[in-house]
C-alpha cells in the first residue's frame, strides 16, 4: 500500500492518510484470509508441472569445452534430445532451464556423464551406436562413447556381435577400467 506524499495538495491531512492506509490494510487482509488461504494455505512444496524452471549445476572449466562439442555438436545434440535451454559460463556454472522437471534432469545428467572421467565399477547406460568385429561401441552421453569387447557382451560365447547387439539397442554397461592401450573398458555381462 502507497500515498504518493510529494504532491502538493493542501487537502491531505494526516487523518486521511491514516484512514486511508487503515482501509487498504483490511483490504489486504481479507484478501489474504478469506480469499487465499482457503483456496492454498501455503506454498506449494514443488511448482507447477508447467511452470519455468531452472537447475543450476557446476562443473570444472577445464571440461567445458566437452559438454558443448566441436562447433556447438555435443550441447545442441542434449538440446535437441531434452527440449531444454542451456547456458554455460566461462567460470563453469551451467544453468539448464526448461518447464519439463524430467527432461531437465536428463540433461543435467547426461553433462554429468561428460564431465565425469568413468571409474572402474560405475554404471551406465547408453546406446550402441558401432558394431566391429572386436566389440560394440556404446554412446552414453552426446559425444561421450566406450567400448564392449566381444568377450564381454555375453557370458555364452558368441561368435559375431551382431548374434546379440544391432544399433540402436539400450543397453547397462560397467566400467571395467582402462585396457592396455589406455582406453576405457566396459562389460555388459558384469552389470549386476
């Protein structure tokens, strides 16, 4: 409630100034108390499924470059899967926002999984995306692939990988570590 004081009207006295803040307050209050609190007591715990929302996340600026990709590939590839906008700052903090809460959290994730070096033990989920004959390659995030040796897509023997994967299929993953060559390894039939 306001009275604009710096006119210069002689008429308003300080009477009509009290009663008129007086009557605003009642009106405030009844709206407040007979209105309001029937139709929501208190805040919601979460808002709307439609309303604009944001997460805000960190990451190390070292890494920035690998969540946005070569020529903007990597990050419009997350953009185009979630339906989210994006914005990373020089400093490494990312704002995802978006009125879908799910797809926001899938974008959160999958620049979690980019910025993350893998680890022996951790699990992933991906797609595949390459089949050779020594194994299949698994995209777990835009940008972001490993590889399934042939011996450690099934706990039978195959002969071919095509016998048990074809691009596309989703598929759980563990990391085994790096391999001789200094690449990361991954398993399918060591997800527990």
């Amino acid at each position: 409630t306001a009275i604009q004081m710096d006119i210069k009207i002689h008429g308003l006295t300080r009477p009509i100034v009290e009663e008129a803040i007086a009557r605003t307050r009642e009106a405030r209050l009844y709206i407040l108390d007979e209105v309001m609190k029937p139709a929501i007591a208190e805040p919601r715990a979460q808002v709307g499924k439609y309303a604009p929302k944001i997460i805000s996340m960190q990451i190390d600026p070292q890494k920035i470059g690998d969540v946005v990709g070569q020529r903007g590939k990597t990050i419009n590839a997350i953009i185009e899967q979630t339906g989210v906008k994006i914005d990373i700052t020089d400093d490494g903090s990312v704002s995802i926002c978006g009125t879908d809460a799910d797809m926001m959290n899938r974008a959160a994730e999958l620049i979690r999984i980019i910025v993350t070096d893998f680890e022996a033990g951790q699990i992933l989920s991906g797609k595949v995306v390459s089949i050779k004959e020594f194994g299949a390659f698994i995209e777990f995030a835009p940008g972001k692939e490993g590889m399934v040796h042939i011996s450690k897509i099934s706990k039978e023997r195959i002969n071919r990988v095509e016998d048990v994967l074809t691009l596309g299929d989703k598929v759980t993953v563990v990391c085994l570590g790096k391999d001789k060559m200094g690449r990361m390894s991954f398993s399918i039939k060591d997800v527990k």
